[in-house]
C-alpha cells in the first residue's frame, strides 16, 4: 500500500515522515468494521491489536535493517 510523503500534507519536505492508512485496524467484515468505529476502545478489539502487532512488526524490521546499514559511531 502506497505511503505518502508527509511534505504533500504541509510537513516540512526534509522531515522524514509519511502517512499510512488505517484501513487495516479496521479489518475485514463489516461488522468488525463497525465495531471498531464504534468501540469506546477500539484499541482493545483483537483484531486491532493484531494489526497494530504487524504494524510495528514492520516498523522493527526496518528499524533493523536501517541500523544494519547505519556507520558505528
């Protein structure tokens, strides 16, 4: 899924930002879909907290590999 940079929404262009979607904390069905939109706490829906254990998954590999690459200091 594409992320665009945050510099197209008025970020400054040499932050390193961008912005994802939350298509996926809202899951699949309609019913989950409405649960979470109108869950007090929909951070506690498991379907949420599976996407948000991906998301960060992902965020960790490339953390990873970014430091992988990174010179000792």
């Amino acid at each position: 899924m594409p992320a665009p940079g945050g510099h197209r929404f008025g970020d400054e262009l040499e932050a390193p930002r961008v912005r994802l979607s939350t298509g996926a904390l809202l899951a699949g069905s309609d019913t989950e879909r409405a649960e979470c939109l109108t869950s007090p706490t929909p951070l506690e829906l498991p379907h949420v907290q599976r996407a948000l254990i991906q998301l960060k998954s992902a965020f960790d590999d490339l953390r990873d590999d970014a430091q992988r690459w990174e010179p000792p200091r």
